[in-house]
C-alpha cells in the first residue's frame, strides 16, 4: 500500500478510543496477548474468558476509557456472532446428520472397500476431506480416528501411513476452508469475498494435504514404527439403523454448499455485465447462509430420512447438534470482540504505519502473527481471529483475489507447530499411544508442514493472479 492509501485510510477511520502513540500501542497488544496466553496456558481458563480479560487488558494498558473498551468489545463480539454464528449452527446440524444417520460410515466403509496396499493413504485423506467438510476438527478427529486404528490393525499397516493422511485432510479442511470458524471469520473480518476464499482454498488445499499426507506419513512411519493400541481399537457395534443413506447421496448433500458457493464465485468471475438476472440468482443462492441451509433440509431427507428417522429423531438430532457448539460461538465472538478492540484502539492504523515503513508484504505479515499466537496459545481459531483483527486494515486497498489470500496466509499460519498447548496435540497422542516425542516428531511436523506449503502456495498464487 502507499503512502497515500494510509493517509485516506486514517482520514476515513474513526477515531481511536485511545491517544496512545505507537509505542505504547505496541506495547498494549503485547501485553493484551500475553495476559490471553498466560489464562489459557497457566491458569487453564476458557478462551473465552481469557478473550474477555484479555480485551480488557488491552484497552487499559492502551489508556483507553474503560467503558469505551467494553463498548469496542461488546459491538465485535455482537457483530462476529451475527456474521458466522448461524453459518456454525447450520455447520454443526449438517455434521451431526452426517455421523448419526451413518452417513459418515458409508463414505468410509465404501472408499475402503476399493482401496488395497499404496492406495490406502489415499483413500484416508479423501476421507478426512470428505468428511471434514461440515465437522469440526475435534469432531472429526473422534470420528475417524476409530476407523484409522481398525484400518491400521486389520489391513497390517503402519500407523503413522494410514493416520497421517487422514490428520492431514481434517487439519487442511479445518484451517483454510470455510465453513469452518477460523476461515469464517477471516472472510468476515477482511471483507473477503467467500466464494472467491473458498476456490483458492481448494487450489492451495489439494497440493498441501498431498505433500502432508500421503507423501510425509512415508517419513512419519520410518520415524516412528508403532503398532495399533489394542486398548484403543473399537469394536464396531452392528448397526443400530436398518438403512444407511446411499454413498452417492451422502456424498452430494456434504458437497451441496461447496458447490453452490463455487457456482457463485465462477458467475461473478465470468459474467462481466454488473447484476444481470444470473448474477442476481446465483448470489442469493450462493451466499453462504443459503448454501448451507440448503444442505441442511436436504440432508434432512437424503440423510435423516434414508436412515429411517421419524421426524421427531431428525429434530433430536438437530437438537443435540446445537449443544456442543455453545463454546465454540462464544470463542468466535470473544475473538471478534478482541479484533474490534484492537482496531478501535487504533492497533490497525499502527500495523498500516509500520507495514509501510518495514517493506513487510501483507500475505507474510499476516502469516507470522497468526504463527505467533498459534504458537503462544495452541488455538489456531484463535490465531486467526487474532492475526485477521490486527491486519485487517491492509486489506482496504487489497483487490478481492489479494484479499482471498490474506484469509489463506493467516489460516495457515495458524496451523504451525501444534505443541503441549494444543487439545489436538493430546487427543492425537493418546488415540494414537504414542510418547509425547513421538507426537512431535509426527503430529506437530505435519502441522508445520501444511503452514510453510500453505504460505507458500499463496505467495506463489499472488505472483500469478
């Protein structure tokens, strides 16, 4: 951006809720991300309390009024949740639809059933991708891992080269494909364009899950030679449902909202005429609160009702769906409570200055705040929550294709380095029966792996688009 560009921007901004100067302002986020890291890591509070007390500390070590603060932090946390909140509640029904009805074992069970010896990685990670789509990561991961272990066992395999894969495609779909949180709210803070953030997303996700998956578990098997636990494999129960939903139907409704939003992001890309009948169509049906609601009441009755589910099981399972996610909003809001803190203390005009003056580009910026704060708090949603609020502002100028991939630096940065801190680092190893070096040694160099090939596909990607 230019000189110039920070000059329109600060004079369109509204004013800071603080005087500080930079320095201090500086100094105000450090403190505002060490007090959040601090009550996540040693005193094992929610994030979303840390968040809260965090945001908090910033606006007072920034030396703005206090109701000001609170006011910044009540509108972010108020705009966040009605930005992505109910695109997560239609996320969670779809995932809980997909697992209760047996949908997610029929994906499974025929994928598997046409894999044999080299080809097994693979099919793993069109399984982890497949389903990863509409399920949270720690979802998935309870999910999957069962049928990792059960492979692993029967078909004599290497752990590391049938678990990898399948960690790798939850943990892609999870960092850099809305609908997931952490994409969600990215988009939402950058202005990006979902559509256009989500077929970049693809083309960044595909070659990245390869090198992470397949290609790195070869590696990851020679390191660390391990057996199935026998206390971990489960015992799959016969099936409680007398139908399961054909794989072909399955398959469609969890691709459904992908593929509504891509036909949108191609119309806008193609058509040139502004807002013809077409454009007009494809936007509503596109968007992403009607693709995924879209998805939902079809999966009502490809998934719901080809199980055998009354109406009154499909509306407990909608219900059930609901619950665990309670946590995550608040985490999401909390997080965007923290950004609108951040830029109504005047954070983002700071990083405008010194992005200017440091010659840093944008995408790279983005990518190392998100792997500080990832690496500080072991929450990549939080990460990027984070690093998206602190650069938000050099996204003003940015065209719609610059700012897609600001959205894919900061979601990959926010994947580095899984580590102790981190609740999928301890499920991966006790699921998996490994040693907390062994976990590093696969887990948290795959992690890495997908961070430093997502970066550098995007920079790759703006020197050509």
């Amino acid at each position: 951006m230019t000189g110039l560009s920070v000059e329109i921007l600060a004079a369109a901004a509204p004013a800071p809720i603080t005087s500080a100067g930079n320095a201090q302002l500086g100094v105000a986020v450090l403190a505002g991300i060490a007090v959040i890291v601090l009550l996540i890591t040693r005193l094992k509070l929610h994030a979303f309390l840390a968040l809260t007390v965090g945001s908090l500390a910033l606006g007072v070590f920034a030396g703005a009024p206090l109701d000001k603060t609170i006011t910044s932090f009540t509108a972010g946390l108020g705009a966040t949740v009605a930005g992505v909140g109910v695109l997560i509640a239609l996320g969670a029904i779809l995932g809980r639809l997909l697992a209760d009805s047996g949908g997610a074992d029929e994906i499974v069970d025929t994928i598997l059933a046409k894999a044999r010896g080299r080809a097994m990685a693979w099919a793993m990670v069109l399984i982890a991708s497949v389903i990863g789509l509409p399920l949270f990561f720690e979802v998935g991961i309870v999910l999957l891992i069962p049928v990792v272990l059960l492979v692993a066992k029967r078909g004599n395999y290497s752990l590391m080269r049938i678990g990898i894969p399948a960690l790798a495609g939850l943990s892609v779909m999870h960092g850099l494909i809305p609908p997931h949180p952490g994409p969600l709210v990215a988009i939402d803070a950058l202005h990006a364009n979902l559509g256009v953030t989500l077929a970049l997303g693809v083309v960044v996700a595909i070659p990245t899950v390869i090198i992470a998956g397949p290609v790195f578990s070869r590696y990851a098997a020679r390191w660390v030679d391990i057996p199935a636990p026998e206390d971990m494999i489960p015992q799959r129960p016969a099936a409680e449902l007398e139908h399961r939903p054909r794989f072909g139907a399955t398959v469609f409704t969890v691709l459904l909202p992908v593929g509504l939003m891509l036909v949108k992001a191609l119309v806008d890309i193609v058509v040139d005429e502004p807002k013809n009948g077409l454009q007009r169509i494809t936007d509503v049906v596109g968007s992403p609160l009607i693709a995924l609601l879209a998805a939902v009441l079809v999966g009502m009755f490809t998934l719901g009702r080809a199980a055998g589910f009354t109406k009154a099981r499909i509306s407990t399972t909608v219900e059930k769906s609901l619950a665990p996610i309670a946590g995550i909003l608040l985490i999401v809001g909390a997080g965007g409570g923290f950004k609108q803190t951040l830029i109504d203390a005047g954070v983002g005009r700071m990083i405008l200055e010194l992005s200017e003056s440091w010659s840093v580009p944008a995408l790279l910026l983005g990518w190392l705040i998100a792997v500080a704060i990832r690496l500080a708090t072991g929450s990549a949603t939080v990460a990027t929550i984070s690093a998206a609020g602190l650069v938000a502002p050099l996204a003003a100028g940015m065209s719609t294709t610059e700012t897609a991939l600001l959205v894919l630096a900061i979601g990959s940065g926010s994947l580095f380095f899984s580590h102790v801190n981190d609740a999928g680092f301890w499920l991966v190893k006790e699921y998996f029966g490994m040693t907390v070096g062994q976990t590093v040694k696969t887990w948290s160099v795959m992690e890495t792996i997908i961070s430093v090939v997502g970066l550098g596909l995007v920079l790759l990607l703006s020197l050509v688009l």
